[in-house]
C-alpha cells in the first residue's frame, strides 16, 4: 500500500541531486544543477510513503506568468498517478495566484493533458508570450544547459517536436452597482 503526499516545499539536497541526475536520462527537460535545483522555491514534492518520488517546478516570469517547467517522476514511481498530481498542484497553484500559465513539452501525455486544461497549443516559438521571450535567454545562458542541449542533442532530434501551451487567465468581471 502505498502514501502518497504531493507537497509545496524546496527539494532538500539529496532529493535535488536525485532529480539532478535522473534530468540527464530524458531529452525532454535539459535539466538543472544541483544548486539551481535547491534555491527554487516553488516546487512541488512528491513523495511515497515518505521517499522522494519525483517533483515539479514552476517560475514566476514578468507580467503575471508562471511557466511550469518541469515535471519529472522517478522511474520506479511511475504508474501511480503522480506526474498528473503534481502538474495538477502546480496549476493549481498558479491559478489560485491569478497567473496566466506557459507550459513547454514534447510528451505526448503531456501535451495532451495541457489541451485538457484548455490551453492554446502551438509549435511556433514567436507565438510564446512576451514574459517567456525575455526569459528564455536568460534560462538557456546556462552552462550546464548549453552542455546537455549538446550532449542530448542526437536523441532530441528523434523525438517529437516541443510545442508551447498558453493559458490566460480570465479577466475578473466587475460588478456593476
């Protein structure tokens, strides 16, 4: 039987390095350092039975976006539900701070969960919000990240293309006296 809990917390450093060293075994996320990974603040942590089972992590950028950036579960967690728990906490958690929301992924269940959400999904870069041009510079002037772009390039080339999704958030209605 198992515990699951799907907490908001930073990784501590063991779970940090963990997840550090499983990014390097996908294409689909160029990944972290172990220093970047324990300095974010808003993460959520799943765990199973106590045991670090995988995390998601979420970046507030200009004008009132939050960019999902990462959900990664440990192999041997998968299967039990926890990548869409914890995409579902970090929406959850972006929509009750009234953010719009930016998501970029080639999973296929993943793409096809952002559709579930009503997201406007589009594999064209220029049509990615301002908040996210201005920031993906400045995420990709990494070095770690530049190496692993390098370094995982030959197996990118096989998978799918990224696409973006894009969720605003709605207007407030004002009420009229």
């Amino acid at each position: 039987m198992t515990d699951v809990t799907i907490t908001h917390r930073p990784l501590k450093p063991s779970e940090a390095e963990t997840l550090h060293q499983e990014l390097k075994s996908t294409p689909n996320i160029l990944g972290f350092t172990v220093r970047e990974l324990v300095r974010m603040q808003d993460v959520q942590v799943a765990e199973d039975n106590g045991v670090f089972a995988g995390a998601a992590l979420t970046f507030d950028l200009p004008l009132g976006w939050t960019e999902i950036a990462a959900v990664y579960v440990l192999p041997r967690f998968r299967g039990l539900g926890l990548g869409k728990g914890l995409l579902h906490a970090s929406w959850d958690r972006a929509t009750i701070r009234e953010r719009h929301i930016y998501m970029l992924s080639r999973n296929t269940s993943v793409v096809e969960w952002m559709r579930g959400q009503g997201m406007t999904i589009s594999g064209n870069p220029m049509l990615a919000p301002f908040a996210v041009q201005i920031w993906m510079p400045v995420y990709m002037a990494s070095r770690h990240r530049w190496m692993e772009s390098l370094r995982k390039s030959r197996e990118i080339r096989k998978c799918p293309s990224m696409v973006q999704g894009i969720k605003k958030r709605e207007a407030k209605k004002s009420i009229e006296a």
